[in-house]
C-alpha cells in the first residue's frame, strides 16, 4: 500500500489535534499579516477563536532569562491590555513572554503564542498547562508542519510573525544580544510601532530596552500609553470590521455627518461593554469629574479608570484637564 502524501498525513495530523490550517488565500488569513515582507505560505492555528487574529493586537516580548521586575511588568501591562478588549501576541517561551500571557489569562482576555514548533509541540515543557489554557479562549499559531520539533532557527522567523500579527510591540526586557530585539527590528521593518519599557542603567536585562529607548522607541509605563499611540490604527480596525452606521453614506442626511470627518464617510456604532453602556450612559455634553462617575455607576475605580479609557480608544469620550470627561459628540 503505497505511502499518502506529505498533505494528506499533515491534514490528518492536523485534523486529530483539532488544528485548522489556513493557507495565504484562505479569507480568515489575517490581512495584517499579508502586508509584511515574507508572510508565512501557512498558518497552523490550533483554538477556537480564529477572529482573533483580524482582532487589534500588540505584541508583548522580552527575554527568556527574565528578572523578576521583567516577569512582573510583562504581566501586569498585558493584563491591562487586555482588560481593554486587545488581544496580546507573544512567543509561548520563558521569562517575559510566559509572563504576559498569563497576564492575560488571569484578567479573563484574549493571548495568541506564536511559536517556534509546530502546534502540536510544547516547548519548554514546563509551558503544557500554560499552552492548554491558551488554547481554550486564544489562539497557538505556527508556520511550521506538525511535529516540528524545537530548532534554533526556527525562532527568529516565528518573531516576524509576532510583530507581523502586531499594531505595535512592546519589548518589556533585553539584553543586547536578544531575540526579543530581533522581534523590535522586524516590527520596524514591517512599519509597526516599536515601544520599551525602560529599566536599570545597571542591568545588563535592560540595556536592549534601554538603547531602544534612544533611538526612539516609545517609552511605556502603562498600558495607556500604548493605547494612545495605537488608537488611531485601533480606532480603524475597529471600524472597519464593525458593520452598522449612523447617517447615510452619500451624505442625505447632512445632520449625522460629523463636521471634520469628511464627506462619504461611513460611521459604525461600536459594541460596548456593559460597564462601558453604564458610564457612556451617565456622561452628557457637560465635563463631568471622574468621582462622579464613580459616585453615580456605583462601579469600583479600577472598572471606571478602564472602561473610560475603553470609550477614550473607541473615540467615544474626550478626557478634558482634572480628570473630566465628556461625550465626543
């Protein structure tokens, strides 16, 4: 009995472990990837939620050989990202990259592992249960054939398909010689954003961050400052894959055409989170201070401070000087 072919075993392979490839023509193959110079020809995603990769994401990457402040703001910053409704990308491996999807796993978000094997592998092994709750409500992503086992040069291409999934990335901690960096200079490449959190002068972890700080990536303190550089191309995606509209397209209705916007402009109307329903609700056309809201929704200050900045990214609510916020229209 002759042998099946090499496609008919990695469909077979692929189907056993519920994996769905997706070739450069399929429509669910991520546009953002396809602007990139080498896009991968396949993509193995194993996990659900295949919308997640057209869903506005950032990478989050740093090094394996993490310090424990590394571990720390890789978490926390991704937990934030993803209490904002974005979806985090990051490597699977140790250190940082581990860090930032747990992050987001313990905020109850979206992480997408990009890995340097195939789907079906799990490398470190330490990473198995790490990889099965990814798997459950994100997304394990690989351009290499089932079984692939972990190989030196493998990583370095699944970096550019972290930045190339990306809006921007984040590097959290580097030392000089870093794939983490490597990761940086594709998204550059790629015309991504490239951002750093910055670390001690005296730690050599920090001094790839930190050189990347001088040349001008944006330095990050908080998830907030990534949304503010991002939200126009945030703000974008969203539109365009939100269906619905507010006036009409040729402009008939002259009173729902924003001034500014442009004529033939098409509006959506966004979905919200009920916690952004209730605030977006209790907001009017006059400023009001962020105690109010807190004092009116009956909501804690961690939930206000995020939802508002949801609506803020979602073009919804102008934050004015002392912590007033107002509708945007």
């Amino acid at each position: 009995c002759e042998e099946s072919p090499w496609a008919d075993k990695e469909l077979e392979a692929a189907a056993k472990c519920g994996v769905t490839i997706l070739p450069y023509a399929d429509p669910r193959y991520p546009a953002l990837l396809k602007e990139i110079p080498d896009p991968a020809h396949l993509l193995y995603v194993k996990g659900r939620r295949l919308e997640l990769l057209s869903s506005p994401s950032v990478g989050v990457v740093g090094t394996r050989l993490a310090t424990g402040y590394g571990r720390m703001v890789s978490e926390n910053l991704s937990r934030d990202l993803a209490n904002l409704g974005i979806v985090v990308v990051s490597g699977g491996a140790r250190g940082c990259d581990s860090a930032a999807h747990k992050g987001v796993l313990k905020a109850g978000g979206a992480t997408i592992a990009v890995l340097g094997t195939g789907v079906d592998m799990v490398y470190p092994k330490e990473n198995a249960g790490l990889y099965e709750e990814i798997a459950q409500d994100g997304l394990l992503v690989s351009e290499f054939p089932m079984s692939t086992p972990p190989a030196v040069y493998n990583f370095p291409r699944r970096n550019r398909i972290i930045s190339g999934l990306s809006l921007g990335v984040l590097i959290v901690e580097a030392p000089v010689r870093s794939g983490a960096l490597m990761t940086a200079r594709f998204a550059l490449e790629q015309n991504r954003e490239v951002f750093a959190v910055p670390g001690s002068v005296t730690s050599e972890k920090s001094k790839g961050v930190n050189r990347l700080l001088k040349e001008g990536a944006g330095l990050v303190e908080s998830a907030a400052d990534i949304v503010e550089a991002l939200s126009l191309s945030i703000l974008g995606n969203a539109l365009k894959e939100q269906p619905g509209r507010i006036g009409s397209e040729n402009g008939e209705d002259g009173s729902d055409v924003e001034p500014g916007r442009g004529e033939g402009v098409t509006e959506v109307t966004l979905s919200l989170a009920p916690e952004e329903e209730l605030i977006f609700s209790s907001l009017g056309t006059e400023a009001v201070q962020i105690d109010t809201v807190i004092a009116v929704t009956k909501l804690s200050v961690a939930e206000v401070s995020v939802a508002l900045l949801g609506l803020e990214l979602k073009g919804l609510v102008e934050q004015r000087p002392g912590k007033f916020f107002v509708k945007s229209f």
